[in-house]
C-alpha cells in the first residue's frame, strides 16, 4: 500500500485532556475509496479522534495527515466534509444562505456554490426546502441538511459522525445508499457509528477503540470471518467417540457435541466436504451443515470485553 | 475553480454576522427604540427651544443659553452612549461562546478557515454595525441639538470619530471574553467593566476638581483598564467649547482641562482594541473546540 493510497495516517496520535484519557496512541491507516467504520462505546474516544482530525481539536502527542497533509495545517480541511454528532446550524438561514456562506469560505466561486448547493439538497432528499428557513427544520431534516453540507464542495474525504441518529428507518436506507454511491465515485467516508447493523452493511474496514485504545482494526470481512467454526445438525443420536475420530480424520477439533449438534473447528473453508464425507462415513445422518458467521456486534462485544480483562 | 483567499472568507464571517443581527432583529429593536429615544428627546429640545432660543437678553444671558444648550446637549449624548455601550455588550457577548455552546461552530471551524480569520470576521461585522449605530445616534443627537437650541457644536466629526470607539472598547473586550468564558459569565464580565469604566471616570473627575492626585491617579489606570469614559470625555471636550460644561464624563461630573485625557490616552485605546482582538484569535487558536 503506497502512501498515495491512503487518505488518513495517524501515527501514535493521542489526547489527554489533564488525567483524562480521550485518546491513546491511535495508529490508523485509512484507504481511498474505502467506507472506514470507527466503532466504540460511549466515551471510548471517537468524537475526540475526530475533532482532533478536523481541526476542533489540538493533539497532546503524535502526528496525523489527513489527504497528504498533517492536521494542524489548515488547507488540509479543503477537501474534506463534516457532519458533526451534535449537529446545529444557524437557524435564521435557509439552506441555500448557509450554503452560499460556506461555498464562500471554502473559496468556491458563487454560480458554482449555486449549482452545488441545489445537488446536494437534491441527493439528500430537500430540494423542496431550500427557501425555508433552517429553524423550520425537524430534527431529520436537519441532520440530512447537515450531510448536504459537508457534501457541498464534493469532497474527497468525508466524516461522519453518529450520520443517522435522527433519521427514521427509510432516510437511514437512504443514507446508506448514498453512503455507498460515494464511495462508488472514490469518496472516503470515515464514519462514527453505535449502529453496528449499519456500519456492517456498509464499511470495507473497521476499528474498534475502548477507552481511548484502539483495541480491533482491519477489512470487515477479515474480521468477521474469524476461526473456521462449522455447526452440524444431526437428525440421529449417534456415538461421540465415532464423530470425535471421525471430526480428527479431517484435522478437526469438536468444540461442543450434544445428542443433535456437532460444533467442530476447521483449519480452514476448504476442509468442509473431506467433514461431511468423514461423517457419512461413519453414517452420521445431517439436516444442516454451516460455517458459524461471526456478527459485527458479537465481534464488537468481544474485543470490548477482552480490552477490559486485559 | 477555488481561490484561497483569506481575506474573503474573513469578509463571508463579517457578512453573516451582519446578517445575523439583521435577521435576529437586533437592527430593528434597535432602530425603533432609538427611534423613540430621538422622539423624546427632540420634543424636549422643542419645549427648551422655546425659552432658550426667544427669552434672552445681550451679555451674561447669552453665556447662560450657551451653557444651558451645551448641557442639553450633554443630557442626550450621555443615554445615547449607555445604550450603545448596552448594545456593544449584548450583541458581542455570546457572538463565539454561543456558537461554540451550541455546536454552531463545529461545522463552520471543522472547514479550511484559520481561527484568527473568523474571529477578525466577527470583530468587522459587529464593528461595522457598532460604528455605525453610534454614527447614527450620536450624530442624531448632536443635530437635534445643533438645529433646535443651537447648541455650540465644534470639531463634530473627530468627536464623532471617537465617539465609535466607545463601542469598539466593549466590543473587543467582549469578543476576548467570548472566546474563553460561557455567555453569561462575559456578560456580566462586559457590564462590570463598563460600570467600573464609569466609576473610574467619576473618582479622576471629582479628584481633579479637589486637587487630590492620588484620586486621578486611580482614575488613570481604571481607565487604562478600561477606557471607555477617558474616550468619552475626550469626546465631549472636542465638541463643546470648554468651561461651558458642568459635567463632561459619562459619570456626569467633573470639569475643566485637567480632566480632558490626552491624545496618548485615545491611542492606547485604539491598542486596547487590537490587543484585545489579537487575544481573542490567540485563545481561541489554543482552545479545544
């Protein structure tokens, strides 16, 4: 992976805020074009990482760059877009205002902002409500204006905080399709998430901090692959012993074995027909064979926990 | 295409701040109670017109109606200036404290724009709107008073000048406040400084009238930490011809030359406001947002 290929590096990065512990030696490789999933309980140091990526907060140790340049310069901010957790916009405005002011700041020309600004609206389902003011604005709309707003300057890196909390069941669908459209035109969404189900069905990678450490890191699919672990119902008692060898004659270990299930680690997918056939062999009979899959919640909980024992 | 172009996105802060004003109705509660501050005080100027301008007589009578003018006049410039000033503290003091209490600022600071560059913004949209109330009803006031009771005007325009720094004083001591303290806490912040400001002016008036310097001398560095009444009566001074006054300080007391503040005094003031806004970008550059 070359350095062109990632659009966020951060080295050690770390806050304290006193005693307090906000981050800790955070080291994370972000890809372009990737949707990057940052996972954590509350308070685990999400939002911190985040602001301190953005600007809104000073690092006490490490270093980070953000799309080539470190994060305390101000210009490396043009190309990224923010929806912030507490999401709040100067409600005296419309949409199209508040956007002209920030097309304005981000040095973009007027028609340009113009244009721009009615896409945005448009991708996030408020071209009707660009002349209302934002104080008219339910709290859903607001959270889907605050996505059209750092979507304005199209940018190349985008961060997302707690992006659907305010959203019902039919704008989150919407928001992840739109989620996954970016990254389909190379966007690099990094995003800040309690909902595991979402963040499962969109991310290619994930992190998991617990506070303030990174305890989890890597592509979703990896992660959730984890040990080849394959439950086998059986439709007959049938004697342990006999499964056991049979289960070993594969290079298999039974993990737990009752009179109708069998669970058995394998070295690997590959080893499952050589199982099946091992166990038709020694006549075992089987309704449902299948690779036990590992949840993003399941594998959420156990890093967390494991984080905490240690 | 994008330019990056600091002095833009300090001019797109300064215009939403003015927009802010406009669209909260700070301009318009302000233009109609001004308006009717003017009304009242018009209508006194006609009834005082009546006696000031028809019953005099030649020789003393003349120095007493240009003493009574000058009096009047002062009667209008000092609540002109306490509402100003009252307008200075509360539309500055929560103008980055709020935003940053309500997560406003987050999306706006999370954006490519140096910290320095909005509070500058700030500063030049609510001096612009600060300066120009005082422009307005200073400049009302003394015209009232010029063509109802022919009050003796001189030298208007420099004392109008430095009558827009008074605002600038509290603005930029509000904008300081604003970067670090909650809202409330400037606010009281502001208005204290005010008083004490007022208070200052009031011990080095009565003291350079009884000749007791250590009185002046505490008046003095009041007013160095606070220069709004040594602006003030800088202001008065340049406006009505001396020894007519009985009171030219906003603590409504004090006369003579001795308590007219020097050019140096109206510099430092000037420094004050600068100091005060490098500060607040200083702050607010090394606060966590």
């Amino acid at each position: 992976m070359t350095d062109e290929d990632l659009v966020i590096r951060t080295d050690d990065l770390t806050k304290h805020y006193g005693r307090a512990v906000g981050c800790e030696r955070i080291c994370l490789r972000v890809k372009r074009g990737h949707i990057f999933g940052f996972l954590g309980p509350n308070g685990a140091g999400k939002s911190t990482l985040v602001k301190m990526m953005v600007g809104l907060h000073a690092p006490t140790s490490g270093s980070a760059e953000m799309l080539g340049l470190p994060i305390g310069d101000f210009r490396a901010r043009a190309g990224v877009g923010f929806l912030p957790e507490n999401f709040r916009y100067q409600e005296w405005l419309t949409p199209m205002e508040l956007l002209a002011f920030h097309g304005r700041v981000l040095g973009m020309t007027t028609a340009d902002t113009t244009t721009a600004s009615r896409d945005v609206l448009a991708e996030v389902g408020l071209a009707d409500s660009e002349e209302k003011r934002l104080r008219a604005f339910s709290k859903g709309m607001q959270q889907r204006f605050g996505i059209a707003c750092a979507l304005l300057s199209g940018p190349e890196l985008l961060f997302l905080d707690e992006p659907t909390s305010a959203l019902d069941p039919l704008g989150r669908a919407e928001v992840r399709s739109l989620l996954l459209a970016l990254r389909d035109k190379g966007t690099t969404v990094f995003l800040n998430s309690h909902l595991l189900g979402e963040v499962e069905q969109v991310c290619d990678e994930v992190a998991v901090v617990d506070h303030g450490r990174l305890v989890e890191a890597g592509a979703l699919a990896d992660l959730l692959a984890g040990p080849c672990v394959i439950e086998v119902d059986l439709t007959e008692r049938a004697a342990g012993e006999v499964l056991s060898a049979a289960v070993r004659s594969v290079g298999g270990s039974v993990l737990e074995a009752s009179d109708r299930k069998l669970v058995v680690a394998l070295a690997g997918e590959e080893r499952i027909p050589a199982l099946v056939e091992a166990l038709v062999t020694v006549h075992a009979r089987m309704s449902r064979v299948e690779r036990r899959k590992r949840t993003l919640e399941s594998l959420f909980l156990e890093v967390t926990a494991e984080a905490r024992d240690a | 295409m994008r330019r990056d172009d600091g002095l833009s996105r300090v001019l797109a802060v300064a215009a939403l701040t003015l927009r802010e004003a406009s669209r909260r109705k700070i301009v318009l509660v302000a233009v109609l109670m001004s308006a009717a501050f003017l009304a009242l005080y018009g209508l006194g100027l006609h009834y005082a017109a009546v006696q000031l301008l028809t019953g005099g007589r030649m020789g003393i009578d003349e120095l007493l109606r240009r003493g009574a003018a000058a009096q009047m006049l002062y009667i209008g410039l000092f609540p002109a200036s306490f509402i100003i000033a009252l307008a200075a503290v509360f539309a500055s003091v929560s103008t980055i404290s709020g935003e940053v209490e309500s997560g406003v600022a987050y999306a706006v600071l999370a954006r490519p724009i140096r910290r320095s560059e909005v509070v500058l913004g700030k500063f030049l949209g609510l001096g612009a709107l600060l300066v120009s109330y005082a422009l307005v009803l200073d400049g009302a006031v003394i015209a009232l008073a010029a063509w109802q009771i022919h009050a003796p005007v001189r030298l208007w325009p420099g004392a109008l000048a430095l009558m827009t720094l008074e605002p600038l004083v509290l603005l930029g001591l509000a904008l300081l406040g604003s970067t670090r303290l909650p809202t409330l806490a400037n606010g009281v912040l502001c208005t204290a400084a005010y008083g004490i400001g007022v208070v200052g002016g009031f011990i080095e008036q009565i003291g350079g009238l009884i000749r007791n310097d250590t009185m002046v001398q505490l008046g003095i560095v009041t007013s160095l930490l606070t220069p709004l009444d040594a602006v003030h009566r800088k202001a008065l001074s340049l406006l009505l011809p001396g020894g007519l006054l009985f009171g030219q300080g906003t603590a409504g007391v004090g006369l003579g030359e001795s308590a007219t503040p020097s050019t140096w005094m109206m510099l430092y003031a000037v420094g004050y406001v600068a100091v005060a806004v490098l500060l607040a970008t200083r702050v607010l550059r090394r606060r966590d947002l």
